[in-house]
C-alpha cells in the first residue's frame, strides 16, 4: 500500500548529485532545448526531449520552431550514424538527417 502512494511519482535528483560522466558524454536533459542544424546548415528546430524507443536506441524529438526550416516535428535516432556532433557550450546538435524526412 505504501509503494502505491508512489506510482507515477516523479523522481528528483540535485544536478550536483549526479555522476561526472566521461568525455563526450551528456544527460539528456543537456540535449533540450539545442538547435538541430544538418550538415547541409538546415535548422531542424530544438530537442524538445528524448525517448527510450525500446530497441535499444534513443531518439531526439525536434519541434521545428521560428527559425527552422519548418514547424514539423522530426524524430531523428540518436545514434552516431546521424547525430555527428553535440556541442553543449555552442547549443547545437550537428546531424546527417535529410530534412524532407
């Protein structure tokens, strides 16, 4: 009975308490918010989060915005075949990603 008070609780943690991860690494709410841009310098729009998809792989949930080419929302796998860079300090997330798709 006590765990039920707790079902669909969210659960906080402190940034300061959370492990230093290695190099190249990030949480995935440092991803929110960055600009998508492709290598071709198209702006997709901003991470608005990321997602477990359940095989394995992430996925970055771009809402196209003012800025982008467009107000889509784009789903784009958050593997090294697409996402090429992620730059935390610049605010951007580079990927291979045709923008039609």
């Amino acid at each position: 009975e006590i765990a039920k008070r707790y079902s669909g609780a969210d659960i906080c943690v402190p940034r300061s308490r959370l492990p230093e991860l290695s190099e190249g690494e990030c949480y995935w709410y440092e991803l929110e918010g960055l600009t998508v841009i492709t290598t071709t310098d198209v702006i997709l729009g901003k991470v608005d989060y990321v997602m477990s998809a359940g095989s394995g792989n992430d996925v970055l949930v771009i809402k196209g915005d003012a800025a982008s080419i467009d107000r889509r929302e784009r789903l784009v796998p958050y593997i090294d075949q697409f996402v090429l860079e992620v730059d935390l300090v610049v605010g951007r997330v580079i990927v291979d990603w045709d923008p039609e798709f």
